[in-house]
C-alpha cells in the first residue's frame, strides 16, 4: 500500500517536470503576449500597449505564485501520506 501511494505520489509530482526549456517557454509567451495586446490596443496609443503587456506580466506572477502554492500543498499532502503508510506499517 506504501508503494503504490508512494508511486501516486511521484507520478504527480514527475508530470509537473515535463515541460519546454525555459528559454522557448519564455519567447512563445512573449510572442503570445505581444500578438495579443497589439491585437488589443489597436487604435489605442502606446499606453494602451504598454498597460495590456504589464497586466499580462502581473496575471502571470500570480498564476506562478498560485501553482507554486499548489506545490507546496501537493508536497505536504505526500509527506502526510507517506506517514500514514508508515504508521500503517508498524500496526501488526
């Protein structure tokens, strides 16, 4: 039973691991945003431009701030679970 919750445990935590390079990550959402706000600030003036690229910039701190929470959760729930396999285990 500690194995397998362990297995469920890694797997979860692996899969967050399988991403682009950084590097690619951040010139794709570049393109995205610049395409994006152009699309949206046409006709609108540099400040317009400028706002929609700054917005952007914020909204993605936050979901950056908001996955590394769900990390931490993941994490302590992992470690919860890998101590009652534990404790389960000294039961006899």
């Amino acid at each position: 039973m500690l194995r397998l919750l362990t297995i469920v445990a890694l797997s979860a935590t692996l899969a967050g691991c399988v991403t682009e390079s950084t590097g690619a990550a951040a010139a794709r959402m570049e393109a995205q945003d610049d395409a994006s706000c152009q699309k949206l600030s046409a006709g609108k003036g540099a400040d317009a431009y400028q706002r929609c690229r700054q917005n952007l910039m914020v909204y993605r701190h936050e979901a950056m701030a908001e996955r590394a929470e769900r990390r931490r959760q993941i994490d302590r729930a992992g470690d919860a679970m890998q101590e009652a396999g534990a404790a389960l285990q000294n039961i006899r």
